[in-house]
C-alpha cells in the first residue's frame, strides 16, 4: 500500500458507545461523525485498556496495556523510559502535534535524574508526553487547581480577548450557569447541568479546539503531521452552551440500564463502588434526568463541529492524503448498573466507538462496513506506524495493527478476547474494602461469550453475555460455572504474561547475541577443547 501522510486523530473525552445514531442510538442523530463510518470501517467491538481517563490515553499513545507501561490512574507520571506516538513518528518527519487533552503526568522525578527541564525542546516533549505542544488543555480548571498551576491558560486568554472578565472565564463562563438573580451557578453541581453555560456557543471549548486544530493543519502547509484533536467534553462538568443545553427532553433519554437483581449479594468490590457518592447521586430519582440533556448536547455540538472541519479538509483537499480516526478514552455509566462515572468492566464504561477513515484505494472495499472484530486501544500506534511506513516495534507494542481489517484481508489468528484492567487505588471503594495501595487491583477478559472479571483478593465476576447481554445476572459464585471461570482464569493468565517487557531489545537481537555466542570466546559447560582434525 502507498503510505499514509497525514494524521487526524479525534478523541472524545469519556463518550458511550451507544450515544451515536451510528451505533444505534434512536434519538440524538450525529449526521457527520456517521458520515465519517460510511466512508471508513465503524469497529462494533472496540474496547479501552483501562476505564479511566489517563491510564487509558498512555495506552493510546503507548501501545502498551497499563501495567506495561505504568501510568496507571490520571496523576501516575508516564515513565521517562516509555515512547508515545511522537517518538515513533519524528523520526521520519512527521510533526505529531495535540490540541485539547492527554491527561498525561510528567515523570518529573526522571526528567530530574537526566538534568532535562521543560524550556528545553527534549524535556518539552518527554513532558507532553512526546507530542510537541501546540494546544495542550486537559480541560479541568477550578478556581483552586488553575491557581496551582500558576494561574496560566490560553483558552482563558482568548476569552478575556473576547471580553469575557475576571482571572478564571474556563470556571465562571464556559463551565457555569446563571441563577434568575444574575448568581453564577457551578456546572460543577449536577443540579446546574440543565443551564446554559455562560458563554456563547461559538466559544466554548470544543469550538475552540476545532478551531485550534484547523490552525495547525493551516500551519503545516505540505509538510505531514499527526493532530490529535482531543475534545474535553462530553465529561464533567456537565454543561453545555446554548443551544445545545435544552436540545433534548425526556422523550429522547436511553432508560436506565439497571435491575434490582444487581444489588443482591453483589460482589464486593462491585457494591464497594455503588456505595460512592457519584454512584449514589446518579442513582437517585432525577439526576440521570438533569445530566442527560447537557451530556447529549455536547455530543451534538461536537458532531457539528466535526462536520465544519470535516468540510474544510474536503475543501482544502486535505481529506484525500488524511486518515482520520474518531475514538473515545472511555465511556460513562450515567446511572446504569446503579453506577456513576466509569472504572469499572461494563460494557457502558469499557467499549468505545472506533471509526477509521483510510482515504487509500486499497480500503475502497471496506467502505461503510462494520467489523465485529474485537480491536483494542493498543492496536492504534502499531496501526499508525504500519500506515505511515514507520519503523515497526514488536518488541514495545501490544497491540496489533488494523490495517488488515481497513484493506478487507482475510483474518487469520486474529484475537479471540480483549483485555482491560484498573488500579482502583484512589477511590473511596479501597478505603470501603480496607485495602492496600497496591491491592486494589481489577482485571477484565472478553471473549464473544464471556466476560470474567478479576479482583485481586475477593471473588470473580462472571457474565454470560449470551443468556445475560445485560450484565445483570453475576456468575462469579456460582457453582455451576466453575469450569468457564477456570478457562477464563487461564485465558486472562496467559494475556497477563504475554505483555512485552523486554523493550530495550528486539527479538532479532536476541536471536543474533545467541547465535554469536561462541565467537566471543566465553566457553560455559564444556568439559576440553577439541581438536581440529585436518583432512588434508
């Protein structure tokens, strides 16, 4: 195949699945992100690393599952040591450049030990983490944390440009409602999720990015790039800016996803997390109901804005040398399960939608179809790599590359399960359990039947997706599933140790240091030398 030049790589920020009229949503119709799979191939099975927002994007960017490479929850820093699509890509020239969030932490401690600091251009990138900077916003600035950070933010100074007042506009404007007495009302407070936001549509975060990441294409001219236009909603605060705020009414909301059945005997770890304060809020009678319209709202706006920039690339002829991936880090139980938020293995938290445009002619037959394919968040840096004709890393990444499944090439071998986990360390759930920092740990198999589920020190979950598609039903005790909880034990083992942790060394090295064993000259074991016997 003819190699990729371009990039355009779009992640929504904590956005279900199922809350897109081409994944089968009946109500909120998103017209440009369905235009986008009828170009390319919609994943149907595509699922996250880790249902939580930073773990999840270092696989992204990684290609590794999370305790490959470390950062597992949003404030573990990213080990120094570990590459990312940037440090794939700038070798052979292409810019690899993000506009909105990675919710990524800087190994500050190792940048220190190598005497790198972010004025330089090394420290900058190993701190983005190896993209170069160009719009970089993780999108949560209260009051308390923006001031930690010393007060800086150039979405705020393009808001006081427009005459927005005041030190925070992020917090008083963009992400807060307005009482009948002119009071600011926090989107903090799910209460306020129905209000407007306070600011005008067309300067809201998510116009805001695609307008930042129009300037970078702008910018590049000819040159190749990778643009991860990372969005910062749907996930809280929940607000969103009219007219989208009020666009949907109780006629269109999906029925929350839940059954008495679960609160019965429930599994521990999984009763420890109902118990949270978002779980419990979003479990209550008319909260699900306040959220809705807003979280619907802002999945609306982004296809809009889609839409705009998805029109441009067109104009410019930018869509004919662009691949364009559209994904989520996660999604959100809004209530379902009796669960706020994500972090656990539902399928509401742990499968994103996945679509890929390839604008190659030799993925002109997979035009518009849908795989059932189980793909993972892994799969994208070897997929960008094998796309751009980057040196492929076997002995790093995990994942496996998509191009096969873009081109409509028979499968052999493909994955049969996909596999999530979660370090639950820094929930109100470990406390509950009175668990250590490092044994609160969860891990997920999948397989076209099953999904078990794994906690360390506390007994398995089990769903016969079959007979249970709901999730409703847990098998993880019972004695008639012996058997398939074993098989699944033994699947996710062997899922466990094929992770990739010898990353210094290509397997091809290996294989030359083992052949050049005896000309070094180091003898081991043998007992004489022996002689030569010449035959002449």
């Amino acid at each position: 195949m003819s190699k990729i030049k371009n990039i355009l790589f779009i992640m929504a920020d904590q956005l279900r699945w199922d809350y897109l009229s081409c994944y089968g949503h009946p109500h909120l119709k998103t017209p440009n992100i369905d235009r986008l799979a009828e170009r390319g191939v919609r994943f149907d099975r595509a699922y996250v690393q880790s249902p939580v927002c930073g773990p999840s994007r270092a696989s992204y960017y990684t290609g590794r599952t999370v305790f490959s490479h470390g950062a597992t929850w949003n404030l573990v820093p990213l080990p120094i040591g570990e590459l990312t699509l940037g440090d794939y890509l700038r070798p052979i020239g292409v810019t690899t450049a993000v506009v909105g969030k990675t919710h990524m932490i800087p190994d500050q401690e190792g940048m220190a030990r190598l005497g790198l600091n972010k004025s330089t251009d090394i420290g900058c990138q190993i701190s983005q983490p190896g993209f170069d900077p160009y719009e970089r916003d993780d999108g949560l600035h209260p009051d308390n944390l923006l001031k930690k950070k010393g007060g800086k933010l150039r979405y705020n100074d393009w808001l006081r440009s427009l005459g927005y007042e005041g030190e925070n506009p992020w917090n008083d404007y963009a992400n807060s409602g307005e009482g009948p007495d002119g009071e600011i009302l926090s989107g903090w407070y799910l209460k306020n999720s129905n209000l407007p936001a306070r600011i005008r549509e067309e300067h809201s975060e998510t116009s805001y990015m695609t307008m930042r990441a129009q300037e970078f294409i702008s910018e590049m001219g000819e040159a190749p790039w990778l643009c991860h236009l990372s969005f910062i909603k749907p996930h809280w605060p929940y607000i969103a800016p009219a007219p989208y705020h009020d666009m949907y009414g109780s006629e269109s909301f999906l029925q929350a996803h839940r059954s008495p059945q679960e609160k019965q005997d429930p599994n521990p770890v999984f009763k420890a997390f109902m118990d949270m304060e978002v779980s419990a809020t979003f479990s209550q009678q008319g909260v699900r109901e306040t959220v809705l319209p807003a979280y619907m709202g802002l999945i609306k706006q982004i296809d809009d804005h889609l839409g705009k920039l998805f029109d441009w690339l067109e104009e410019t002829g930018r869509a004919q040398d662009t691949m364009i991936v559209f994904t989520s880090d996660h999604g959100d139980y809004l209530g379902d399960h009796w669960m706020g938020e994500k972090e656990l293995f539902h399928e509401e938290s742990v499968r994103v939608p996945l679509i890929i445009y390839d604008p190659r002619s030799e993925a002109d037959a997979t035009r518009g179809t849908v795989s059932k394919a189980f793909v993972e968040a892994i799969d994208l840096v070897p997929t960008f790599l094998e796309a751009t004709g980057a040196p492929p890393a076997p002995h790093r990444l995990e994942g496996c590359s998509l191009v096969p499944l873009l081109r409509g090439d028979p499968l052999q071998n493909w994955r049969t399960s996909v596999f999530s986990e979660i370090d639950y360390a820094f929930y109100a759930a470990r406390e509950t359990l009175q668990l250590g920092a490092s044994d609160a740990r969860g891990y997920m198999i999948r397989t076209a039947r099953w999904k078990y589920v794994h906690f360390k020190g506390f007994p398995p979950q089990l769903f016969d997706l079959v007979n249970d598609p709901d999730e409703f039903k847990d098998l993880g005790r019972s004695p008639d599933h012996a058997a398939q909880r074993q098989e699944l034990h033994a699947l996710l083992l062997n899922r466990l140790l094929e992770r990739k942790n010898r990353t210094t060394m290509t397997d091809e090295d290996v294989t030359r240091i083992r052949d050049r064993e005896n000309e070094s000259g180091i003898i081991i074991g043998k007992w004489e030398q022996v002689e030569e016997v010449s035959l002449g």
